[in-house]
C-alpha cells in the first residue's frame, strides 16, 4: 500500500519530532551549579549525574565549580561529552582528593584518555571507568604508561575498541603497581591478548587466595592448560600440599609440566580425574622427581591404558602413596596385574580401581 505525500510529510515530521524530542537540552552553567548544589547537599563526598546533557562546555563549567573539592567519586554517565571535556576534567583545580571517576558511555577517544593519564589533579585515582566509549589499545597504552595513575587499583575498559596490544601492555604494565582488576569485556581483543588478561585475572586471584589462606582452592579456577601455566609460573605454587585440578579440560601438556615442576615438592595430594589424560601424562607422573611426598593420586577417568599403568606400577617414586584411583580408563588386563603385582606401591590402602 502506498503512502500519500501528505502522509508521508506527517511521518517525517513525527520522526524530526521524536529524535529532537528524546534528547534533552543542554545544560546551562546556571543549571549545573544549582544541580550540583542540590546533589551535594545530600552528600558532598559522591556526585552522580546521569543522563544529563552537559557536553564538553557543560563539564568545563562543572569541573570549574570550588564545590567539587570535597567530591571523591564523580560519576558522568551518559553526559554527551568527549575529549575536550575530558580536558577540562583533568585539569581541574578541585578534583585532587578524588578516588573514583566513572565516565560511561560517553563519546570519549584516545585523546581523553591522554589527558587522563597525564593530570596530575587525578593521580589519587583508585577507579577508573571508561565503559562504553571509543578507547582502543593506544589509549590503553596511555594509561598503561601513566606516571600519574599509581595509584590505580580498578579499571573498567569494557566496550571500547581495544584489539590486544593495549591489553598486553595494561597486564604487563611496571607502572600500575596497585592495579587489581582490569575489566576489558565486549571488546575486539586477539588471542594474545585475551591471554595476557587472563594471565592478569588467575595471578590476582590467586594473590587474594594467598592472602585469605586459602591456596588450596586453587584449583577451582585453573580451567585449561594455560591456568596451570600461571599457576606455576606464580610463587603461590610451592604453598601447595594440595592441588585440586579435576574436571579442569587439561591435557597432557599440564600433566608434563606439572610433573617437572621443582615447586611441588611439598604436595600430598593431587587430583586429576576427568580430564584429558593419556599415557604419556601417566608416564610424566611416574618419572616425576618432585611428587615423591604424595599420598593421593586421583586419575579417574580420564585415557590412561595399558603403557602408562606399568610406568605408575614401575616407578620407584610412588613409595608414599595410600591412594591411586585409575577406574575408567582404557588399563586392560596387563596393566592391571602390573599394578596388582607392584612391589612399589606399598602403601597402598585403597582398591586402585574403586570408586571413593
């Protein structure tokens, strides 16, 4: 059905209307000082202005305000500014107790960032939230590189434009002493990269399992071989007496590197059950000159058949084992009675193929 032409002017003035109407207007200076002045009546340590549209004159007139110099979390969201704001912001003479700035969804680039990174007004800043702007890894780097945010503890990059040299360089940075979390969700980031922030993510971790005694939790989180790698990459690993990795999609890989790591010496307990497990793991395990204190040794389930029975029944470093579970595998008769017949294996108090 075809639209008349007056038909089709009355939707076009209907859309003009609606599209000019859903925004509002810009803030006056003399708005702004009297929403301020309301806002921090109530509480002149947090000031929250949402959905306002202050623009890049709006924030400079805001940020020139003596009212902010009690202010120690300013959030703009969704104000409808950009860099040049931005510049304003981080120049300010009133924002140097500042602890917390949230700037989401905004129009800021690489630019704003810069001028983040360079403020002295802002170099007590413990968060940092940029959510939803136009930030790529050149502004990642920027604040990677920053002398004046050590004191940085959170930052939120989250839908930005952020590849993966950005993400490198913020999990590597010497700069950020402090930093605890960097959130970089919903953006385009490479494999490097989304490695390097993984890396970042298990090593915090597990500095806050340390530090609430809880190390032998670890194992909770270690999803694939490259946890395992951080994980013995960390100084957290010789903590270790027991080390949970069940269910964790690990590979031989793990198992090797595991096996060889002079950081395990202490470790009494080792579960690896329902992983990816072949013989040449099983064989790892049994040559192994770092895993001579285990008393338990969990490989359930996983591909283990034959060859890598008699390397475990053969092995002269299994002495202290009360428990070895290897119940469904692929072990056939011989590795079986390799394990029946063992003089290695002692200690042994448990059935090798029970369920317990």
């Amino acid at each position: 059905m075809k639209m008349s032409l007056h038909g089709l002017r009355l939707l076009l003035l209907f859309l003009c209307f609606f599209t000019l109407g859903s925004a509002s207007p810009r803030m006056t200076g003399e708005e702004i000082e009297k929403y301020i002045q309301k806002k921090l009546k109530r509480n002149d340590q947090v000031l929250k202005i949402n959905g306002k549209n202050l623009g890049d004159e709006g924030v400079a007139h805001l940020v020139q305000s003596p009212l902010l110099s009690t202010v120690s979390s300013l959030i703009l969201y969704k104000g409808n500014f950009g860099d040049e704001g931005v510049r304003a912001l981080a120049e300010s003479e009133y924002l140097g107790q500042l602890t917390g700035l949230f700037l989401e969804n905004n129009n800021i680039t690489d630019e704003g960032v810069r001028y983040i990174s360079e403020s002295k007004s802002l170099a007590n800043l413990k968060i940092l939230n940029l959510y939803h702007n136009r930030i790529t890894d050149e502004g990642a780097g920027f604040i990677a590189n920053s002398d004046s945010l050590s004191q940085l503890e959170e930052l939120n990059l989250n839908y930005n434009q952020i590849q993966g040299e950005g993400a490198i360089e913020l999990t590597h940075s010497t700069k950020l002493q402090k930093l605890k979390t960097i959130q970089l969700t919903y953006n385009p980031i490479e494999r490097s990269g989304q490695d390097a922030w993984k890396r970042f993510q298990l090593m915090e971790w597990f500095k806050d399992l340390n530090r609430k005694n809880k190390l032998n939790e670890v194992g909770a989180g270690l999803i694939g071989d490259l946890g395992v790698d951080v994980l013995l990459q960390s100084p957290f690993a010789s903590k270790l007496e027991v080390l949970d990795l069940k269910n964790n999609d690990l590979t031989d890989k793990s198992v090797i590197a595991l096996s060889k790591s002079e950081k395990l010496k202490h470790l009494t307990a080792l579960n690896l059950s329902r992983n990816n497990i072949t013989d040449t793991g099983a064989k790892a395990l049994a040559y192994s000159k770092s895993l001579e204190k285990l008393k338990k040794l969990d490989l359930n389930f996983n591909r283990i058949g034959d060859e890598g029975a008699i390397a475990i029944a053969q092995s002269p470093n299994f002495a202290k084992l009360e428990s070895l579970k290897l119940g469904q595998n692929r072990i056939g008769t011989e590795g079986a009675e390799a394990l029946k017949d063992s003089p290695n294996l002692p200690s042994l108090v448990h059935p090798v193929f029970g369920f317990y």
